[in-house]
C-alpha cells in the first residue's frame, strides 16, 4: 500500500463538537504552520509530509483535521476572503467629488490593509489561481460573490460608460494584483504611500474620467517623469544560439515544442505542468525533448526569451499611439494584436510577475520587457497634458496590470465576455484611467523638444 493510500476518517471540522479544546489547537497549529511553509517555500514546494512535521503530529493526524493541502489553503482562503467581504460591504457612495473620492481611496487603503495582513496568503492564491487547478472552482466562486458586490456599489453609484460586470471584475483583479506587486522586488525602493495614491487616482478616473482635479487635491501629489525613454536599441534573441546550426528540420521540432509548452504553461501553470504533458501535446516522444532541452526550466527559458522578442516588439508599436481623435481606434487595434500574444506567453508572463521560478536569465528578460513597457508609456504620456499627477512607475505598474489581468478576468467572471468586449474594457481603463488628459500641442512639443536639444 502506497504512502497516499491510507485509511482516512471523515476530518474534523472547526465547528466539529468531537474535536475538543486539544484538537481545536492542532487544527489551528496546522493552519498556522502551514502559512508560514507557504511563505517559505510556496503552495506548490510544500507537501502534507511538510506541514504534518512542521506541526509535530503524523500524517495520519493530519488527515484528521483535513482532506488534503488543498484543504488547508481553502480555510486560509475563507479568512482572507471574509476581510475583504467586510470592508467592501462598508465602502460609502463613489462619485466625481472629493467625497466619493475619499471613500474610494478608504477603500483600496482598507484592501491593501488587508492584503498587507494576508499578504502570504493571497501570494499563494496568485500562484494556484491557474485554469486546471483543483481550487480555481473556489477561487472563482468567491470571485464572482465579491465582484457582484462591487457591481452594485458601482451600479448604485451612477457609473457610466462601462459595462459594470466586466468592470467589476476588471477592478478587482487589478487591485489584486496591484497589492501583489507591491510585495514584490518589482516596487523596492517605491514609496508604498504614493503608489496606493497613484493607484486610487487611476481607479477614480476609470470610473468617473470627469472628475476634476480639484477632488483629487487632498493627496497632495506630485507627478513622476514622464518624458521619453529610449526604447532599447537590441533585442533578445527569439532562440538561443544553440538552436542556430540545426537542420530545418529540427529547427521546426523546437518550435513545435515550444508551441506546446506556451499552451500547457498558460493553461496548467508551469509549476502544474510537466515534461510529459508538454511532450505529448507536441506529438513527440520523451526523448526527442531532450535532444534539445535540459529540463523543464530549460524550456520555459527557450519560451520567456521568444515572449520577450514578441512583446518587446508589440510594446514599441504602443508608443505610436498619439492623444488625440485617432488615439481610440489606434488603441483598440494595437489591443487586438496584442491579445494573442498575451494568449499565447500567459504563462510565462505569469512566471515573470510572480518571480516563481526564481532564476537570472528569466529575471534578466522580464527587466527587458518591464523597460520597453515603460519606454512606451512614458512616451505616450510625454504628448499629453494631465490635470491628475501620474508617477510614472505607478503608471507602469497599473498598465502592466490591467495588460496582464484583465483579459483574462473578464471572461472568467460569472458573465463572461467576448473578445470584442475584452478589448473595450481595457480600452477604456487605458483611456480613462492612464490617457486622461488633452494632446500637447504642436507649438508646445517643438518647444520642449528645443529645450531638451538645449
């Protein structure tokens, strides 16, 4: 009899009446040290041999208390989610004054309080929130309850211009993943008060772009450089130099392999994911992979250094986007060539913002694609005058979030939404929330640009 085919009891909820003053406390030593592995060494590098040491009983025991690990994540889950349903059940009237704009920033500083408390915890939901895991039936769940929530907010507080579903749940996971961020290397050294500000003022445009900016003067702030970047002179190479003297022939089995792993990785996660999955979704044997690749990190870095090339290059396109009356069907159509790149390096886009795996060359061209995306805006944003204060690495920070989040947030919500109205919700995030301003004008562009040549 294997290790995983034990016998099991039915498992001692918390509310069980059999469990006892002494169970109740190995229940709750299991859920702690379990955050506490998790935060170590993630969701996907613990096992329930790890959490039964790391709480001093035996596997068994453990079985007691829960079914699986999975178990466990789903209580941590409730606590977080409970948080969040409390505070956005007491978020006041929103509106385009400095009233509505106050209980809107209350409200992302009570999120990012609560992300703050739970921060291991909603790290670890980002890293398992993937489409084949066994708890995106329960992630979706409560994503949906609190979208509904902040659809009727929405709806209640006269929102116009936005389908309010799609941008429910486009707000939601764009201040998910913002406060993710936040915890991460990408902000170190930001002023975490200044981006939560930056982040409100964004929000508060994408819902009420009319706002003036006078609501906004209560935060005091002051806007980032925002003038042009150099978009990179070089860019990585679509494969590694090792594949540069194979045939034709082998040339297309790497590209069919890689076609393979971008599918599996955007769909399972890499860490779900294995060698023979990706292997038999390309219709090759086992060892024809290791005729070209080490291991599965090889391969994900064969397809983050061809995601890099491909998104470099779509984000420079970005950048010829110019404020004015052409600029929303200039945007939609950059949006729609866009999305299947999106589509197809998911995966791999997901590794690079969550940094799991940790390793150089994949951090190396994550930074390449970060400095393109930033080169791009800030050289949008220098052709527009702004009444609101944009700090250019908040601006980033929220642009690569919705790019990220939000095409695949809004038809996983409970409505669901068509290429078409994906496009149109993170249009009008980018237009309102990002490109809310006026184009500079062509006397005042020469002259700025002479005093820059100056």
């Amino acid at each position: 009899m294997s290790s995983e085919e034990i016998f099991r009891r039915a498992s001692y909820g918390p509310s069980s009446p059999v469990v006892g003053e002494r169970g109740a406390r190995t229940r709750q030593r299991i859920v702690d040290v379990t955050l506490e592995l998790f935060a170590a060494r993630s969701f996907h590098e613990t096992s329930v041999d790890d959490i039964a040491k790391a709480a001093g009983i035996s596997r068994a025991t453990l079985y007691q208390y829960f079914g699986s690990k999975d178990e466990i994540f789903i209580e941590l889950m409730e606590e977080c989610g409970s948080a969040l349903m409390r505070v956005v059940r007491r978020l006041g009237p929103l509106g385009a004054d400095p009233q509505g704009f106050d209980n809107l920033h209350w409200w992302l500083g009570e999120w990012a309080w609560v992300y703050d408390k739970y921060a291991t915890m909603f790290a670890q939901w980002a890293h398992v929130d993937s489409a084949e895991t066994s708890l995106k039936p329960m992630i979706n769940k409560f994503v949906d309850a609190y979208a509904a929530r902040v659809t009727g907010r929405l709806e209640s507080s006269g929102v116009e211009g936005l389908e309010l579903s799609h941008a429910a749940a486009a707000l939601e996971a764009l201040v998910t993943r913002f406060n993710y961020l936040r915890h991460s290397p990408v902000t170190a050294g930001l002023d975490q008060d200044a981006l939560l500000d930056g982040l409100a003022v964004v929000v508060q445009l994408v819902l009420f772009p009319g706002t003036p900016a006078q609501a906004l003067a209560s935060l005091e702030l002051e806007s980032g450089e925002t003038a042009r970047q150099a978009l990179p002179e070089t860019l990585p190479r679509a494969r590694a130099d090792r594949f540069d003297d194979l045939s034709p022939r082998a040339r297309r089995t790497v590209e069919e392999l890689i076609d393979a792993a971008c599918r599996i990785f955007a769909v399972r996660g890499y860490h779900a994911a294995n060698i023979d999955v990706v292997v038999a979704e390309a219709g090759f044997a086992r060892g024809t992979f290791y005729k070209y690749f080490r291991d599965k990190l090889d391969l994900l870095t064969a397809v983050a250094e061809t995601a890099c090339e491909d998104l470099v290059e779509v984000f420079a396109r970005f950048a010829d986007i110019r404020p004015g009356p052409d600029a929303p069907t200039a945007l939609r159509t950059w949006l729609r060539a866009y999305l299947p790149v999106h589509k197809r390096y998911l995966g791999v886009i997901r590794v690079w913002t969550e940094r799991q795996p940790e390793d150089p060359t994949l951090t190396s061209l994550s930074i390449q694609v970060s400095h393109a995306l930033e080169a791009a805006l800030a050289t949008v944003l220098g052709h527009l005058e702004r009444p609101y204060p944009v700090d250019i690495k908040a601006a980033v920070l929220l642009l690569h979030v919705m790019l990220e989040q939000v095409p695949v947030a809004v038809p996983e919500g409970a409505r669901g939404a068509s290429e078409d109205e994906v496009i149109e919700i993170v249009a009008l995030f980018v237009e309102r929330g990002l490109l809310n301003g006026t184009p500079v004008s062509r006397r005042r562009a020469g002259a700025s640009t002479a005093k820059k040549s100056a």
